[in-house]
C-alpha cells in the first residue's frame, strides 16, 4: 500500500515537472532571440510540426506512457514502480533545474561556439562543423573553422 501512495504522488510530481518543462521551455525558446534551441530531437520534431500545442501533446503523451507503465508495475512489482517514478522525477528535476538556470541568466548562452562537434572527413583533412541550430531560428548563423590537417597536427609531415 505505501509502494502505491508513493507512485500516485510521483506521478503528480512527475507531471508538474513536465508542465514546469513545457512552460521554461516557452519561455526560453520566445524570449531569447534564437539563441537557445530545444534539444529533444523528438519534442524538437513535435515543435517544428505541430507547434506549441503539438509540443504540448507530445508532453501529455509522455506523462500518459510513464504513468501506464507505473500502473502496471505497481500491480506486480510495486518495487519497480516506485523506481520508475523516482528516475523519472530525477531526470525531470535535472532538465527543469538547467532550464531555470538558462530562464533565469540574465545573458543567454552564446550560440556563436559549437554545443556540440560533428565531424567530417574531406580527403586527408577534418573540418569541424557548429552543431545544427533550431530549425527556427532565422537570424541564427553558423561558423565554420578552418579545415585542421591531422597529418600535420600529428607532425608527421
């Protein structure tokens, strides 16, 4: 019974963490020029597609697939329900803490360095590519460094 207790009020908090992500995530993806992009490819998709309310569908859908599959956990294995919601919770609690602290900077990140580095191999040399910005940013620009020779990083020309 207290396995149970603990699961609905997961799953409450559960849900609260993700309306706290929806409305963090409005608020940094209307309020920062383009300087900030969703990173969820998933909810990214939903976005670009469907807009706010498509998000927010994808939103409500999660929270619906977590709370089914407590459901039935919590039937046989009360145990493992309760780990669920509390990954769950854990993860949620991570995402809407960087979020508030993106929210709550008083200088966006500066998106003119890369978040993240694809890397393509052109004959003997790599170049760096920026990290894709969000689809909706138009005022975005990328950066491309110059091709690094490896050959020649390495000295061995």
């Amino acid at each position: 019974m207290f396995a149970k207790r603990v699961c609905y009020s997961g799953l409450a908090l559960y849900a609260a963490l993700n309306l706290t992500d929806f409305v963090q995530t409005y608020a940094l993806l209307t309020g920062t020029g383009g300087k900030v992009y969703e990173a969820n490819p998933v909810a990214d998709a939903f976005l670009d597609a469907f807009g706010w309310g498509g998000l927010a569908v994808y939103k409500a859908g999660s929270v619906a697939v977590v709370a089914g599959i407590v459901a039935l956990l919590v039937r046989r294995r009360p145990s493992a329900g309760v780990g669920v919601v509390i990954a769950g919770c854990l993860a949620l609690t991570s995402v809407t803490m960087y979020s508030h602290r993106l929210v709550t900077t008083t200088e966006p990140p500066d998106r003119t360095e890369p978040v993240a580095v694809r890397l393509r191999p052109v004959g003997r040399t790599v170049r760096m590519l920026p990290a894709r910005p969000h689809a909706n940013n138009s005022d975005a620009h990328q950066i491309t460094p110059p091709p690094i020779d490896l050959a020649t990083a390495a000295g061995l020309q």
